[in-house]
C-alpha cells in the first residue's frame, strides 16, 4: 500500500474524469493530476517540432524532453500558455495516438508519479488505477453513456467560442473510445478493484460527493 493516499479516477472521455477529480482534489485538500494533458502536451509538441504523430523513437524524444509546467488553470510548454491549444479535438485525436505507443507511455511514466506528494493525490485519466498507481486506496472508474459524452463535449466546445458538429464529435469519441480499450499497453478497462460510477443521469455534485463518501469510507478502513 502507498503512504501517500492516491484516489485514481479512469475512464473514457468526457465521462467527467477531470472536474470530477479536480473538485475532489479541492475538497480534500490534495495534488491533481491531469494525466491526459500529458499525452495532449506530447502530441502539441510533437507536431510543432515536426515530429509525425506516429513516429514511436521520436515522439517519445519529445516526451522525455518535455518542458512543462501546470500553474493553476496555466499550462505552460517551453514556457508558453498552451492551455486552450491543447483542449483542441484534434489535440485530442493526436493524444490518443501518442498514447498507443509503448515508448511514449514508458517516457511519461516517471513524470506521473512525480505528482504523488502528501498530503495526497488525486490522479485521473485511462490506466492511474491500473499502471501508474496500481497501490492507490481508491479506484474509481466513471463512465457515462457514449451520447451523454458526446453531448457534454459539444456543449464544452460552444461554452469555450468553438465551432462545434455533434455528429463529428460522436464519431471522434467512438474512434478514440475504441483507440484507447484496444491497444495493446495500458488499455481503457474496468478494474476489479475499481469502484464503477455511471455518470449519465448525474451532476458533478452529486458524483463528487459519492467520490468523498468512498473516500472516507476507505480511509476509516485503512
Ligand atoms: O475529463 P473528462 O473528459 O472525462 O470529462 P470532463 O472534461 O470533466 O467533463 C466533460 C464535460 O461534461 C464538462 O463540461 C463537464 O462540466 C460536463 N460534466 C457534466 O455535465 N456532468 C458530469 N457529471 C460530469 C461532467
Ligand atoms: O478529455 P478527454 O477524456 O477526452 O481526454 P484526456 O483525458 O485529456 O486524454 C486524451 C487522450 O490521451 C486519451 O484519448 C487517451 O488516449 C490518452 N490518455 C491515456 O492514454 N492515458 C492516460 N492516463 C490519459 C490519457
């Protein structure tokens, strides 16, 4: 068992991982980690050095180089705001392709658990329960209906000014869903020892505060 208590969040986009997990984080008093912004971080620095998102030796190159730093709601990438740049649907796309490649995962590993500092963290993305944190004394796996998801990521892009196409999101997170479950290192999957929690007719609130009660739960017991 890790000393340093870890919750990790897993789940596939747009299930509600990252405000879920930020607001535990808060209410708790914890670190966060948002691990896909890594992998979202590699694929923007990776096509701005010209490097082909397929390209395994050199994307991971770029991984291990990586000059990141996250400052609140600031992402910085060689020092430059790149917060909005890599929310981007096509950012996405590039994630998930960096993603499934073995060496890249390898790079980024280390980097994550870096984040694990007391009095806590709470880490979400496809594999914190699985690889990166296996030890962590909670595991939550979230998911929600794929039109629920959908939905919620349209929504997100017209609240952020972006132009937006239902259909073409659908299909995006169909393909990235599929992506992310087949690939042969560190696939999308449910846990045994993970906790499921659907989130398709639930508000932040109302899934935050089953996180909290698991939380307490697990920690009375440890
Ligand atoms: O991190 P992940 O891609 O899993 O999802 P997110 O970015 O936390 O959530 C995607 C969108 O769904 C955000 O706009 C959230 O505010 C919204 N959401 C929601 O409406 N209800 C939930 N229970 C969870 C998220
Ligand atoms: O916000 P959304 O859930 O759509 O994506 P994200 O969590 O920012 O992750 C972007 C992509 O990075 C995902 O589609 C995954 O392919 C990949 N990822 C991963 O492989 N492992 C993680 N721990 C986190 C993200």
């Amino acid at each position: 068992m890790n000393l340093i208590p870890i919750i990790a969040i897993d789940g596939p986009s747009a299930s509600g991982k990252g405000s879920v997990a930020q607001r535990v984080a808060e209410a708790l008093g914890f670190h966060f980690l948002d691990s896909g912004a890594l992998y979202r971080l590699t694929a923007l620095a990776a096509g701005r050095r010209g490097v082909n998102w397929d390209d395994e030796v050199g994307v991971a190159g770029v991984a291990v180089a990586l000059d990141v730093s996250f400052q609140g709601e600031h992402v910085l990438l060689d020092g430059a705001e790149v917060a909005h740049a890599i929310r981007s649907e096509d950012i996405g796309v590039g994630a998930s392709r960096v993603a499934a490649l073995p060496a890249v995962r390898a790079a980024l590993l280390e980097r994550q658990r870096a984040f694990a500092r007391m009095p806590g963290l709470v880490a979400d993305g496809r594999d914190m329960g699985s690889v990166v944190f296996p030890d962590a004394a909670l595991k939550v796996f979230l998911t929600a209906s794929a039109e629920v998801r959908a939905e919620r990521r349209y929504r997100q892009l017209l609240e952020r000014g972006e132009e937006a196409d239902l259909a073409a999101i659908t299909d995006d997170l169909r393909a990235r869903d599929e992506r992310d479950r087949a690939r042969a290192v560190a696939p999308l999957m449910q846990l045994p020892d993970a906790r499921p929690l659907d989130t398709s007719g639930l508000g932040i609130d109302q899934a935050v505060a089953q996180v909290l009660a698991w939380w307490r739960e697990v920690h009375v017991n440890a």
